[in-house]
C-alpha cells in the first residue's frame, strides 16, 4: 500500500504508551501540528515547501533546455505543479513521494515523543543538529543509488527535528528572519547555546508570555530551547531554563513559570507561530535545495517521483531454462520491440530491471535507465540448464518484487510450472506492498506443444497443467495483472498489446477474476471522459461477451452491430482485448457468460486516480495510525483515501469489493480536506479484496461527472499483528538486530516466522517459529548483515512474515534499511585559480577565459561533479592524471557574459560553490590565484596536468 498521512498509536505499545501518544498529539506537546486546521502544521509545511522547490527545479531545467515555463497558479498544487512540470503522467507518484515524506514526518512525534533531541527540547542542539546532519547524509547516499523511495522515508524522518527547531527554540524571538543553515552542516557552529547554569527565563505574567525571555538572552543573541517532561517526580528542568510550556508540559509549573513553543496559535508563544513556521517552510526548502545540489536536477525530481516519461520501471523476469531455447528468441525480438516503442514517449520507463531464472540458480539483478543497455542485456540472455519440468519462477518474481519501486510493470516469461511454489506468500505480500502489476506470458500450455532439443537430442516436454496455470493466475489476481497464454510466434503481438498498459495514466475502472458459479456476470464501470482511450482486456475465452454504453444500446462481441460500440479489437492465445467507443460519458455494462474461469479489466487513460492505506482511527483527534501491514480481519476498520490528479472531484462512496464472490463493503465517508478522506467499514473481508472509489469531479464548464476507479491490487486481512522498527542505519560488515513482535486475535500457538530480503548475498538470522498466545506480545528480533563491499545508499528490504497454524493466516511487515558507511569527509570540495585572462587586459578584448583547479583534499572522497548555476559560457572539466581528488576546469564566456558561479560536490554531497567575475581581477571565496596574465588559459591547464601526471605538482 502506499505511504501514509498520519499516525496515532501502535497496537503493539503498552496502553500508557498509547494514552502518552494520543495526549501528546492532542496538545500539539512536541512540535507543530499534524493535521490541517488554524495553525500550520508539519503536514502544510512540509507540502509547501517541496512545491515551491519543485517549482524552481523545474523552471531552471526547462530554461536549461531552452524551452518556455509557466507558473502554476497560487496557490500551488499538486497538480499544479506537475503540469507545469511538463509531467502529468508523474501527478499520482509526485502524490505518492510526498505523502510518504510526509508521513515519515509526523511520524516521529510518535516514535521518538520523549526524545528531545528529536525536537530540540531540553537545549538538545548539538545531538538534534546530528540527526539532521546523518540522516541528511544517508539521504544523499539514497539518491545516488537511485533508491529514491528510501531517501524519501528518511527525509521525512530530518524535516521534524529541522521544523520543530524554529518552534521550539528561541531563534524567532532572537529576532533572525532567515534559516539557521548551519543546522543541515556538522562542521560548523549551530550558534551562541546557552550553558547549562545560565538562567534563560522569567515566569510568565500570568497567561501573558510574551516576554519570559530574558533580555540579556536576547541581545547576546543566545541560543536556548524549552524543557519538557510529563512524568512526575522526573520531571524537572535546570534552574531558570526555559519549559517548552502546554497543558501537559509539568517542567513549564515549575520557576519560571510557562512556556515558549510556538507549535499552534493558542501556545505560549503563539503570537509567533505564522514568523516560526514560515521559517520552518524556509529552512525545509534549503535542505531540499541542498538535496537537489548534491544529487542534480533530474535525480532531484526522480525522488520527488516526477519525471517526463511514465515514472515507472519496466522490469522483465526471463526462464533461460533450455526448455526455453525456441523462445528466448521470440522473447528478445518481442521486449526489444516493446522496448523501441516506449522510447522517447511519455511512456519511457524512468528505470529497467532484469532477472534471469533457471535451474538451480536465479539472477542476478540487473538495473539501468538506459534502454539500449538493457535491451543489449536481454540480448544477451541463452538457455541452458533444467531438465525437470519446474523452474525457480518465484523467486525471479520476489528478487525483481523485492527490488522493484513502487508501481511498477513486471512480465514473467515462461514455460514451466514453479518448483519453488513456498514463496507464493512472500510474493504476494511484495505484491501488496509495492502495488506492482504483473504479467505472465506463458507458452507451452497448448495441447500440440513443439520438440525442445536439448544436447542434441529430442526431448518431449509437458504442457504445464491447469493446476500449475492456477498459482499464476492467483499471483496475476493478487497483482491486478494477466495469464495470458500464447505460443512463442505470439509473443511478439501478446506483448505490444499488454504495453500498452504501461503508462502511468492508466487507470483501472473495474477487475475481476471469476470462476463462474452462474450462467452470466454483469460488471458495471462508469467513463467520465468522452475522448479517452478505454480498453476491455479479458482472458479465459468467454463463450459471450454483451457490451452495453450508456445510451442503452447492446451488443454482442463478434456479432453483428459490434462494430456500434467497438472500434477495434486483437486476440491473441487466450486473450483478447476490446476498445471501447466512448463518445459519450456515463455507465457501461459487460455481460460475461463462460464455464472456465476468466479475467476482466477496464482500464482508461486517466489523470484522475486514488492512493489509500488503512489506517487505526482515534476519533477524539480526528488522528489516524497507518497500518505498515495487513488491517484486522472481520471486524470493523478504516482506511484513508487521497484523490490524485485532480484538485476539483470529490469521494462519495468508497467500497470493499471480495475478489472471488464480487461481494461489497460499503464504507461512511467522511472529507478530511486537501484531497483526503477518512473512510469507515463495518466489516473488513477475510478473503482477499480490491478498493472501489466512485466520486464527482466538477469540471471547468460547471458540469458534475461522475467518475469510478479501482485498486488494481488486491489485498487481504489477517488476524495476526506483527511490528518491527530499525532504529538506525546499516554499517556493511556490522550485525544490526532488528527488533519485532507479534499477536493474534484468533488462535493462538506456534507462529511460523520467515524473513527474507531484496539480495540473496545478504544474511539474516531468526527464529523460525515464536509461540504466541491470544492477546499477548511475543518478541523476537532479526540479525541482519551485508558484505564490506555493499555501497552506501544501498536499500535492503527486509520482509519478515508470520503464518499462523492451520488456517493460512499470514501477516508481514516490509522495512527498508538504508546501508551507509561511516562519514568522515564534512567538507566541501574548493576552487583554485589558475587563471584568468578576464575583458581589463585588453579594451579590444570581447571573452574571457578562467582555468580552475577544483580538490577535495587528500582526505576527501573525490569531486563527483563541477557544474555550472550561473553563466551563458562553455565548461570543459577534465580529471587530473592520476589524482581522484582532482578536477580540472576551463571555462571561457564572452565579456556581455561576465558572471559565472559553479556548483562543486564530492562523493559523499558536501556541496559548494565558487563565483567569478570577467571584470574582477579578484574573486571571493576561492584560492588565490596563481597567474591573471593573458596567457591562454588552455595552454595552462594543459601543462598544468602533465606536471600532475608526473607527480611534480
């Protein structure tokens, strides 16, 4: 599922745990607020300042690439933002990104509540600037692995400390109008702090804080925070410290009296609550613009889940068995042409992945953004191996699942039943949690299945059998994808019809897998775009499908007058897709009469789509706990619903719809403001189940149209509750226990536990069963490794399951761990003059010409990149001969050009920047130079590296 919004409470905490969160959050007691409402809140800071940023990225790219760029309107949007982007097809995963930075956010006024470094509480400034400055380092990292979901999650987890700083601090009252950048830098000073003997505050007059603070505190421009403690007897603070203040606050009764927070209006210091939290927006956007220096544009906006193609990741896992050998041939000509035709179109994948699976073996993962470098891996794929008729199928699928972001498009070919079918749970739970969709094209089931050679000698193989289809099919259910059946000469056309799916703009209407309990099924979708393109892709080979459109006409697919509401149609081995004539808006029917199984799915292209995560409500604050697992089977739930792509439509009913039976679960919807919803049911399922959202979008026109859209996935209940949490970072070499727990509200017994991760090279250690009584946690923990050799930034994605006994039961939880070696280089790199021939020299002179030495030091990591953020001239860099740590640079402009400013970064993101002037024989902030005479400056850094190269310099 996807991110969430907010969070409350864990089922997994002791019960005065859960009153200290809720009471917490109530009084706002440890930052701003969570949820939108008078005051600014983390949720409205966090969103405003990613949009204004995103804004600026975009801009400076569009001006770098020579085109025009328009503003979205005030204020900005979601949708906004990424039109103007030039990337409507990212508006759901730039929803995405930011609800999960979001959530990550708030998130730790539940986590790390009494932690006050977390919130700069108790004068906690040098270890809450620490939290800033490390997660701000793995952030990067994130990014320059491309694991862009992780760097999400761990920003989120930084802007809460960084926001509550201007709250909970007295930075506002100090009188500053700007960020304290030196809160996202570890080798500076964070400011004047407060020794722990000096007094800070006067008790209140009353309710009237407004000038608690000390004078002489103030005009030494001292820096100081409240104290906060709720537990009696504890609860105390150094004399004459300043309390953070609120009801619950027991430090702000004891002299001096009060408090200074400035989370919400009605705080002590509320009267500066707009100027902190304006702030707050000010200093979210410097990290980020840090962020997006250290990483570049385009990766910037990939974290953010905006790019120009579709945004998703194309991902293929190939059986290379030798039963395959006819095939691989018909799948190289079948993907490369796929491939061709997405380039260059709103529909280019931003990454491609790779696994190969065979027999014994799978893998290993390849991922590219290049689509000539994964078409040459494909090319390269050759059967060999096998000999019996199953294949590691399973575990191809988890290492791309595993592997794969969220939403992407995966294609299984194959031959040959699953040899490792006790992976099916594991598959499905990655299904869930990524809401990927998967398609298996299968050859080999016909009854007339062709010779195989193998050695040279003829080998009759098996058609895989219908029970062996069935486990494909249940994975194809579970992931909203296709079986679809062909010969390997059909490939080619099964896959172009399939590709089609692959944009990000489609949007599933209605799905349904059915084996047939009646003579006919009618399903029921609603179109509310006349001009889009909507497709009816069915599998099964029905024995009648009836069309009906919303003027009441009817009629029968391959009979006569189809042609009135088909425009056209392909079939291919057992599937075959319709597209629909949809002149008009309004309600369509299809009417399916088969004896077989069968699979349905409408889809339509779409900008308008919906996010949802079931969520524990908590309804004294109108708060919510997002469930990072399956909700509580049979018994009432809820979950929250964000409408994308749209800032006019509106939700007005929300259903659970049974997968197998059809049967539906109406939820009470209830409006949150800004695209939310809270959702209630009465009843979750115990069987598996897909999420229907129907609404009103109103249009431009003053028109009302109603609109219907489905979750491709399907998602299942569980009795079992399982949590886990890793509290810090990975150090590759170093064993990290992962601490988890589990209950049950059914029967209880021993739990089977299986923990898996996203790279077989990783090693894991746990028990395989944990007994667990009926209402009582059972606790355990997880040993995690990875090799010396595994780069910072990397992602693992643990997945530890627990299955109940008897009844299939199973529940899980996905974390993602952040691998990072220890940072030792806080520096950024620095820029060397070694000449300029600038426009004094010479009156008749119309360039000018600069030579640079750009180092990192001998301690340092390296320079990654020098770029260029100011200046119409051209940049030439080079590295020196055999010195890592160094870039050489020329840059030459006309004089109308005299400004140029150059971003450097090293290897770690350390950014800097280094500004010259044509007119200027000194420029700040650099080295001295080593010569400004009109010697070309080509010649000297020409000569300048052969002096590196032979270690004379």
């Amino acid at each position: 599922m996807s991110p969430a919004l907010v969070i409350l409470a864990r089922k997994d905490m002791s019960p005065a745990l859960v009153i200290l969160g809720i009471l917490l959050l109530q009084t706002g007691a440890q930052g701003f607020g969570i949820l939108p409402g008078n005051s600014q809140s983390h949720l409205e800071i966090t969103e405003e300042a990613i949009l204004n940023v995103t804004v600026q990225v975009c801009r400076a790219l569009a001006e770098s690439q020579g085109n025009d760029f328009t503003f979205p309107s005030q204020p900005f949007t979601i949708t906004g933002v990424a039109v103007a982007c030039r990337a409507e097809n990212s508006i759901k995963r730039f929803q995405l990104a930011i609800t999960s930075i979001i959530f990550r956010n708030v998130r730790v006024d539940l986590l790390q509540a009494l932690n006050a470094s977390f919130h700069f509480d108790d004068e906690s400034f040098i270890s809450g600037r620490n939290i800033i400055t490390a997660g701000l380092q793995t952030v990067k990292a994130n990014n320059r692995q491309q694991n862009f979901e992780a760097a999400q999650e761990n920003l989120g987890k930084i802007l809460h400390p960084l926001q509550d700083f201007y709250s909970h601090s007295n930075w506002v009252e100090n009188g500053n109008e700007f960020p304290n950048s030196n809160l996202i830098r570890s080798d500076t000073s964070i400011g004047n702090i407060a020794d722990e003997s000096r007094a800070t505050c006067r008790s209140c007059d009353g309710d009237d804080c407004s000038n608690n603070i000390l004078e002489d505190i103030i005009q030494e421009q001292i820096l100081t925070s409240g104290y906060f403690g709720i537990i009696p007897v504890v609860s105390t603070k150094p004399s004459g410290k300043c309390s953070h203040g609120g009801a619950l606050d027991l430090t702000s009764r004891i002299e001096p009296t009060g408090g200074i927070n400035k989370d919400m209006f009605d705080s002590e210091h509320g009267f500066l609550h707009t100027v902190a939290a304006n702030l707050a927006v000010s200093a979210t956007s410097e990290i980020l613009e840090n962020i997006r220096q250290a990483a570049g544009d385009a990766p910037f906006l990939q974290m953010l889940g905006i790019s120009r193609g579709s945004g998703k990741a194309l991902c293929f896992a190939i059986d290379t068995t030798q039963s395959m050998s006819d095939d691989i041939a018909a799948v190289q000509s079948a993907t490369s042409s796929f491939i061709n035709s997405q380039v260059g179109t709103i529909n280019e994948p931003s990454s491609y992945i790779l696994v190969q699976f065979n027999d014994p073996e799978f893998g290993p993962l390849i991922r590219t953004s290049d689509p000539e470098v994964f078409k040459n891996n494909i090319d390269d794929l050759s059967a060999s191996g096998g000999g019996d008729e199953g294949e590691l199928s399973l575990s191809g699928l988890q290492l791309v699942l595993s592997n794969a972001p969220q939403s992407s498009d995966i294609f299984l070919f194959t031959d040959a039943p699953a040899k490792d079918q006790q992976l099916k749970s594991t598959v499905i739970v990655l299904i869930e949690r990524t809401q990927s969709v998967v398609y298996f094209l299968i050859t080999g089931t016909g009854d007339n299945r062709r010779r195989r050679r193998s050695n040279s000698d003829l080998q009759q193989h098996k058609r895989i059998s219908s029970s062996d289809v069935q486990l494909y099919r249940d994975l194809a259910q579970a992931a909203g994808g296709l079986v679809i059946e062909v010969e390997n000469d059909e490939l080619l056309e099964a896959t172009s019809i399939i590709g089609q799916m692959s944009s990000s703009s489609v949007v599933t209407l209605v799905q349904a897998s059915v084996t047939p309990t009646q003579e006919t099924e009618t399903f029921i979708f609603i179109v509310d775009r006349p001009t889009n393109i909507v497709r009816l892709l069915i599998t099964g080979n029905p024995s009648r499908i009836v069309l009906g459109n919303p003027e009441g006409i009817m009629v029968t697919v391959g009979g006569m007058g189809a042609d009135r509401l088909i425009s056209s149609s392909q079939s291919v081995g057992n599937f075959q897709t319709l597209e629909l004539r949809t002149e008009e808006v309004g309600t369509w029917k299809v009417q399916i009469a088969a004896t077989n199984p069968y699979t349905l799915k409408a889809t339509s292209q779409n900008p308008l789509d919906f996010l949802f995560d079931f969520v524990e409500y908590v309804p004294s604050k109108n708060t919510f706990d997002v469930l990072d697992t399956r909700p509580t089977a049979s018994t009432n739930g809820s979950l929250v619903v964000t409408l994308t792509g749209s800032d006019t439509a509106t939700v007005t009913e929300v259903t659970l719809v049974e997968s197998a039976s059809l049967v539906e679960v109406q939820g009470v919807v209830e409006p949150q403001g800004r695209r939310n919803f809270l959702v209630r049911v009465d009843t979750i399922p115990s069987v598996p189940f897909v999420v229907r959202v129907k609404g009103i979008v109103n249009t431009t026109s003053g028109e009302s149209i109603s609109f219907q859209r489905q979750s491709s996935t399907s998602f299942q209940a569980s009795n079992l509750t399982i949590r886990a949490e890793a509290d810090r970072n990975l150090m590759p070499g170093m064993v990290l226990s992962v601490p988890f727990s589990v209950n049950t509200e059914g029967t209880g017994g021993n739990v089977s536990i299986r923990v898996t991760t996203n790279n077989p090279l990783y090693t894991v250690s746990a028990p395989s069963t944990l007994p667990v009584e009926p209402g009582v946690t059972a606790n355990s923990t997880v040993a995690l490794s990875v090799p010396l050799d595994t780069p910072s930034g990397t992602t693992v994605t643990l997945v530890i399951e627990a299955e109940g006994t008897g009844d299939l039961d199973i529940n899980y939880i996905v974390l993602r761990i952040s691998v990072l070696n220890p940072v030792t280089d806080f520096t950024a790199p620095v820029c060397e003059v070694l000449c300029i021939v600038n426009c004094v020299h010479d009156c008749n002179t119309t360039s000018w010409e600069l030579s640079l030495r750009v180092s990192d030091g001998t301690e340092g990591t390296g320079v990654e990149r020098v770029s260029l953020t100011q200046g119409n001239g051209t940049l030439n860099i080079r590295p020196a001969p055999d010195d890592r740590n160094v870039i050489l640079a020329t840059y030459n402009a006309s004089c109308d050009s005299p400004d140029v400013e150059l971003l450097v970064v090293d290897g770690v993101g350390n950014v800097g920047t280094c500004a010259f002037n044509a007119f200027n024989t000194t420029s700040g902030g650099v080295a001295s130079s080593l010569t400004q005479t009109p010697l070309s400056c080509a010649v000297l850094t020409l000569a300048l590296g052969v002096m590196l190269s032979l270690n004379v310099w």
